[in-house]
C-alpha cells in the first residue's frame, strides 16, 4: 500500500507540475496585456513600465515559470491583478471552505439519494415504484442542471412574493454554520447540485444490483434461510457498491464542473465563482492557482477512489 | 348569574392599549413627509453591488465604481460634491484662493476626528496627499495623475524624483489650516479634490498594518477614515457591512447598516432583490420594462457617460470635415437606441453629457440635422468631400472601424452603422475586433507625438469605437482634456493633423485653454461655444448618453437620483427605512 501511495503521489506530481505549466503558457501567450487592462483609460507608459516590472513580466518567460513554480511549491500565488494588494492565497482562503462545503454535501445527497433509490427500483424492478424512480432520476438527469437551479430560484421568488414566506433564493450563509436561517441558504443549491449525480448513482446502483441478486451466492444466502433484508444488505447491496467506488473518483471531477453553474446561479462565493470572474477580468494569477487546486482536486479524488476500492473489494491487491 | 366573559372584552380592549402606548414610546415615531420610520433594528440599507470583490479600500488605489462606493462611506475629504454636483466643504468649513489663482488654503473644521475618536488636522491632510501622489500608491491606479496632477511638482513626486511635496507645494500652515500650490490657475481643481484620491487616510493605522491596512478597517470598532459610516465587517467573499461612524463631523446617518452585498451578475443581484434579499439592485436590462411598470420602484438617471465613435483626422479619408460629417448623419441614433436600448440611453450629439455642468441644451448635430440623421444631406456631403478630396466612390481609401470585443450589444451597434454608412452612403466599412487592453494598446500608436505630421498620416487607427465617463463634473474633463493641445487624451489628432480645417481647430484649442484658466463667468459659455465648433467638426461622433438604472423598494426614502451615482456623505442623514 505504501509503494502504491508513493507512487501516485510522484504520478500526482508531474500532473501538477504538467498543469502549472499548461496553464503558465496558456496564460503567457493569451491575447492581450494585463497590465494595460489595469490601467484602462489612463494609461501612461511610466505607469505601465513600473507595473511591468513590479508584476516581473519584464523577465524572460522561462525565469517567470520558474519564479511561479517556486512560489507554487511555498504556497505563494503572487498578487490579484485585479483586487489590489490581495495575494491570490487570501482569494482561495475564502472559497475553499465554501466549495469544500457545498462538494461535500452535495457528494453526501447524492450517495443518500441515489443509492437507496436504485437499490429500491432494482428490488421492485418493473413494477411502479421502479417505474417512477427510473423515470424521475432520467429526468433530472437529463435537465441541465442550471435549468433546475433556475427554475427552483423563479419558483422561490414567486412563490415568496404570493404567500409572504421568505426563503433565501441566493447566497450561501456563513459557511459549515448550520443554524436554521443557515440551514435555509444552503438546503435548495446543495439538493440541485445533488440532482443530477444523485440520478446518475440511482442508475448504476440499480444497474449493478439486478446483476448481483442474479448471482449465485444470492440465491445460496436465500436457500440457508437467511432474512431478505440481510441478503440485500449484507451481501448483495455491497458487492453493488462496487462499481459505484470507481464511479465516486470520476464524480469529484462532475462536481467541481457543475461547481460552475451553481456557485454562479446561486450566488455562492467558492471557488468556481472566484475562477470565473479571474477569467473575466484576466487575473492570470488567479486563474492559474484555481487550475491546479481543481486539477488537484480531480486527481486526488481519483487516488482516493483507487484506495477505498481496494479496501472495499480484498480481491484487488495494490502495487 | 352574570357570564365570567363579560369582562373580557374590557380587558382586551385596556391590554390593547397599553401596548399601543408601549410600541410607540419604543418605537421610532419620527417622521419626515408623511412617512414613518421604522424600528431602529430595522434600520437596515441592503444594495446589491454587481462585484466579486472591491479592488481596493485604500482611498489612494480605488478607482473602479464599486471601490470609490465603498471608500465614501468611510473616508472623505476637504471638501465633496452634493448631490446637485456642487462643491461644498466637507472636513474644511472654507478655503481661500490666491490673488494669482494658484494657491488654495484650506481652512478645517473644529474638532474633527477619525472615526476612531484621534483627532484629524492638518498634518493628517497633508499626510494623505503626499501619499496618494507617492509613486508606491499611485503606481497602483493610474489615476492620481488626472485628479492630483495639477499640484504644483505632482509629476516629480509621481516620478519619484521628488520625496515629498510636503513643505513644497502641499503645506502645513498650522494645525487647522492647509494650503495646495498648482501649477497653472485651474477652476476645476476642487472639483478634481472630490474624487477619492485626496481623501484623509489615519497614518497610524497605515503606519501598523502596511498594505494590509484596509483589512483593518473594522479594529477597534472603526478606524482609518472620518467618512460617515465605519467597517462593521469585511467579508472579501460576501459583503461589507457599515455601520455609523459615531465621531463623523456631519449630520449623522439615520440608517443603523447599510450591507454592500457582493454579487457575481446582476441577473442574481436582482433576483436576491425580487426575494426581499435587497433593497436596491441593478436591473437586467430584459427586466428594465418590468420594473418600470412598477413606478415606485424604478429609478432611472443620466450617467456621465458619452459612447461615441472616433475618427483619426490623420488617416484619409477623415481629414476631411465634408466627409466625417456625412459618416455622422448618415446614422440613425434615434432607431439605433430604440432597437437596442429600449429608448433607455438616449441619443446624443453632445460631448458634455445632460446633468454635468456646461451642458448646452441648445447645442445642434452637425449640420443643424437631427439625432435621426438626414440621409440626403449626408450624401450630398459625402459627394463634396470626394470632390474635394478628388476621390470616386472607388478610389476612396478603405476604411475599417475598430471596436472592443465581448460586448455583444456594441457589436449590433456597429453592424447597423455598417448598413446604414452602406445604404446612404455607398462606403463598405469592415472591422476589426480586440480585447479591450489590445484597443489600449492600439490607441496609444494612434495619436501622433512627432513634430512632422505627415509621418503619422494613415497610422494607428482609423476609426474605432470608445467611451468616456466623467472625471469629476467640469467641462475641462469633456474639452480641452480629450481635445486641448497637447492633450494626453486627443487621440485623434484633433488640431493636429494636415486638414485645411486644422487652424480653425487650433483656435478652439485655444479657446478651451483659455476657459481652462478663466474664473470668471465667460468659462462655460467658452466651452459650450468650443463644444459647438468641435460638434461642427466632427471631432467625434457621440452616439448615446448612458442612462442607469436600479430597483430600489419603495420604503427606502432619501434617495436621490443623479448623475454621479454616488450619495453625498452628508445626505446619508436623510436616508431611512419607513414602516413596511
């Protein structure tokens, strides 16, 4: 396990290092001056000349990639071109626990949501319930889910205005409080950002578990006698789960993309929002920071799922 | 046997008076035209502020929108604008001017105070001016220049050269008495000393925290400014809080908060407002209709603010009047804006935009035509201009329009000016669209700094599409600052360039210099006289006055709406929540 680990974690780096770079050059050769875009109207070449040398852009790219590449590996992401005298890692303090919390949250709706739910419509398969359930997760997974956040704001509002209850359509709340005025900032983005993963977990839990109650070692725990509900919990429930581990890695990387339309819709100040409006305003620093945090974030969520599978399963040996 | 209700009713009846007398003993009861406070702890102003984040705190640095709202609520400085845009005295109670119009002293109020109860004087003002033009602060905005850079030695202070004007130009008379030197006898210079930039700073509070001294304006329950309100809270993610700064020298504020609240669009700053969320909030512009049937909501007010279209005079064939005229009134505005605007940014020839000072109402499109444009005299001048220019409508140079990226409604704009300058005039005009700081970039290749003119014929561009917002409310800002000789800001070579045309502009060039120094009451006649002849030159083609809007709740009172859309520190006292 210990070679496995130190092995991903070399792999992680070069990807780290591979995306600092991506994202050095990118930003190198964009279009445009940042220097002139903080200047705007009044531009003078003294003023730009001091801010160029001020930002380093006067050296040579190499030595700037490498100047980042050492503040990278300090945790110093420079200065925001945009918000004066702010270092990015005070912008990125305020949003990670923010997406931390919502990602989490959302992760948590959705394995309690999905999995019940396609368990429940494979053990009820072709009646009704599994009917409705297969039918009601294809829609919200089919729905953008900016289109659900949307509509979900337009009815708040709406329905605010007529009956004189004030419910949060926007904003977060102050992060992991959970008071109930808090509670009522973060229960409608969570459930929407939840939707569409949640739909997709049904899916593959209820895919997966008609495969394992075919299975020989179902129906051997049926014939010892054994109660329904342990041979679903304890024997076929679990080995359904299996796929599902693989699938949670490549989740992390659903969730920081949907990140995107829920921070923006709904108002949230985490990372997503930070990193759309770096693009915008062409904060490079920022935008470079928030590349490899979210690329970070993928990668690690598909070393952890590497991990948790073969805790899950003692058949998969690592190394 | 007599019912045990019977006395009930009695008794609710006294209950209920004996609350109301309560309730309103505890209450705020003030009124002001007929409309009730409310509760202090209802006393709470929320604005939606389109912004992840303001870019600076610090007075000296702030030079966005969102940033100079933030920064006058808490700071302010010798004097301000009201909100009919005049000078007032805001920390001076009066200034006195040199018999050579050079010198201004400043006299201060008594006992004024930071918010946090240290005493501000003189020192403190000649502190925050040196400051704000020292290259370490000025670096960081550009803009110290425009508002400060009529102090006598700026540039060298700017530049470094100088350590400090302290003693030089920007004196210390005693502890209540200030005087600032300019270069050159200026009328607008007080104008100029409303912005931000010469705002008082509390040096011990930088002295401690360094550049970090703005994430501490909430220590010690307010510090830093003597503005009206002080930092309760400053939440870079979320919002700034404010609340009154107790130690303000003027009419205290009648709000107990008022919430900036950061949104990342305006779509979901107007929907926190349709939720109760806000109090005021910018509008989508597909919501504008929507919420001006609800009148009492919808505020609508003249920014100062012109788009306009710029021609280079040194790039055929814009060296000829005939010519740029007939590009000018072969435009539609009226249609133009209808189309994309719904009428809300009205058209315009102005330069000196509605609601700013100096603005002429009687002042004509090129030609005497009207804002709709006139087809047929456009094409008549068109066809005197290629005479004169000896040129056929194939012979005439090609010509390109240059205009900002990502701005889909410009881009409409300047597809129908395409057509229309196609349908009246014949002329196929194609473009080229960049990034914003590439324009920038453009533009500064554009205006000619050599002594032979004829080496900057046809270089740059030749016609592109800008914008300019007011400085501070003079006609100087409009005039002789985009079109004055030698200006940083005559990009289009205005006054020089080969034109026969060019001497008659270099005599309104000197007319706007004239009016520049002038301190009598000729100054705006001059400048809406040289607004006119430039009108008449086509020095640009103004196509529309921006107009804001915002949702403001109907039991927010004291607002007023005006162009500059900042509120006066001293009118936030006028400002509350009524009973809703």
């Amino acid at each position: 396990m210990v070679q496995f680990l130190v092995k991903r974690l070399i792999g992680l780096l070069f990807v780290v290092i591979g995306v600092t770079f991506i994202t050095f050059i990118v930003g190198y050769k964009a279009p445009g001056d940042p220097i002139y875009s903080m200047l705007g109207f009044h531009f003078t070449p003294q003023a730009y000349r001091t801010l160029r040398h001020a930002y380093g852009f006067d050296l040579p790219w190499y030595k700037q990639y490498l100047r980042y590449l050492y503040n990278l590996f300090t945790l110093n992401f420079g200065l925001s071109y945009e918000y004066k005298n702010r270092a990015v890692v005070d912008i990125l303090a305020g949003g990670i626990p923010v997406s931390l919390e919502l990602g989490m949250w959302a992760l948590l709706a959705q394995l309690l949501i999905g999995i019940p739910l396609g368990a429940i419509a494979a053990l009820k398969a072709n009646t009704w319930i599994d009917t409705l359930s297969t039918g009601s997760m294809l829609v919200l997974y089919i729905v953008p889910v900016f289109i659900v956040a949307t509509y979900l704001q337009f009815v708040i509002v709406q329905g605010g205005q007529l009956t004189g209850i004030f419910w949060p359509a926007t904003n977060w709340g102050t992060p992991w409080s959970y008071t109930w005025s808090n509670l009522q900032y973060k229960l409608v983005p969570i459930l929407v950002y939840a939707a569409t993963g949640a739909a997709y977990y049904a899916r593959m839990t209820r895919t997966s578990m008609l495969e394992v109650l075919r299975q020989d070692y179902v129906r051997t725990a049926r014939a010892k006698g054994l109660r329904e509900n342990t041979v679903i919990s304890r024997h076929a429930l679990r080995n359904a789960l299996l796929p599902l581990v693989t699938v949670g890695g490549v989740s992390v990387g659903f969730l920081v993309t949907g990140a995107f339309f829920i921070e923006d819709i709904f108002n949230i100040p985490g990372i997503a929002n930070i990193t759309l409006s770096s693009i915008t305003y062409r904060d490079y620093p920022v935008i470079q920071a928030t590349t490899v945090l979210l690329a970070l974030a993928v990668v690690v969520g598909n070393v952890l799922s590497d991990i948790l599978y073969t805790v899950v399963d003692p058949r998969i040996k690592v190394g | 046997m007599r019912s045990s209700k019977q006395w009930l009713p009695g008794l609710l009846v006294l209950m209920a008076l004996i609350v109301a007398g309560c309730t309103s003993s505890n209450n705020s009861t003030s009124t002001n035209n007929n409309q009730t406070a409310a509760p202090k702890l209802q006393q709470i102003y929320r604005l939606g502020i389109v912004a992840n984040d303001i870019n600076s705190f610090d007075p000296g640095i702030a030079s966005d929108k969102n940033s100079v709202e933030a920064v006058m609520m808490v700071f302010t400085g010798l004097v301000q604008l009201n909100d009919q845009l005049q000078v007032t005295p805001q920390l001076s109670t009066s200034y006195d001017l040199s018999p050579d119009n050079l010198t201004y002293t400043f006299h201060l109020a008594h006992n004024l105070k930071f918010s946090d109860g240290t005493p501000l004087n003189a020192q403190d003002v000649v502190y925050s001016l040196d400051r704000a033009l020292s290259p370490t602060v000025a670096q960081q905005n550009s803009v110290t220049a425009t508002y400060l850079g009529l102090i006598k030695d700026s540039a060298q202070r700017l530049g470094g050269q100088k350590k400090t004007l302290i003693g030089d130009s920007i004196k210390l008379l005693d502890p209540s008495t200030v005087s600032l030197t300019l270069s050159h006898p200026s009328p607008y210079f007080l104008k100029a000393l409303t912005y931000p930039t010469s705002f008082i700073v509390e040096k011990s509070v930088i002295d401690k925290w360094g550049a970090k001294w703005t994430d501490h304006l909430s220590d010690r329950g307010g510090q830093g400014g003597a503005g009206p309100f002080v930092v309760k809270n400053y939440d870079h993610s979320t919002g700034i809080q404010f609340v009154a700064n107790r130690n303000y020298s003027g009419p205290k504020p009648r709000l107990q908060e008022v919430d900036m609240n950061f949104y990342k669009t305006v779509n979901a700053s107007y929907t926190a407002y349709q939720d109760s969320q806000l109090d005021q909030s910018s509008i989508p512009p597909a919501y504008d209709a929507q919420v001006e049937a609800k009148n009492n909501e919808f505020h609508r007010f003249n920014e100062l603010s012109i788009d306009y279209i710029a021609m280079n005079y040194l790039y055929k064939p814009f060296d000829n009047i005939n010519i740029r005229q007939a590009f000018a009134l072969a435009i539609n505005k009226d249609a133009l804006t209808k189309a994309l605007y719904n009428g809300l940014n009205p058209a315009t020839c102005h330069i000196i935009p509605q609601g700013m000072a100096g603005y002429n109402p009687k002042l004509t499109c090129p030609d005497g035509a009207p804002t709709k444009g006139d087809s047929a005299k456009a094409q008549a001048l068109f066809q005197a201009g290629l005479q004169q220019e000896k040129l056929t409508l194939a012979t005439l140079p090609p010509i390109k329009i240059t205009y900002e990226s990502n701005s889909p409604l410009l881009d409409q704009e300047i597809t129908v000016m395409r057509q229309e300058w196609l349908q009246v005039l014949g002329v196929t005009v194609t473009t080229q669209v960049i990034g914003f700081d590439a324009l920038l970039q453009q533009l500064t290749t554009t205006v000619c700094t050599q002594s032979n003119l004829s080496k900057c014929q046809n270089k740059g561009l030749q016609m592109w599409a800008f914008a300019w917002g007011a400085d501070y409310p003079d006609p100087q800002d409009w005039t002789s600052l985009q079109f004055g000789k030698g200006a940083p800001n005559n990009i289009w070579n205005y006054g020089q360039n080969l034109c026969t045309c060019a001497p008659d502009q270099q005599a309104v060039q000197q007319e706007m210099t004239t009016a520049d120094s002038d301190f009598g009451s000729d100054r705006i006649s001059l400048y809406q006289d040289a607004e006119q002849k430039l009108v008449n030159d086509v020095a640009w083609i103004p196509m529309f006055q921006r107009t804001g809007t915002y949702a403001l709740k109907s039991y927010v009172t004291g607002v007023v709406d005006n162009s500059s859309t900042e509120i006066p520190p001293n009118d936030w006292s006028k400002i509350y929540i009524t009973v809703h």
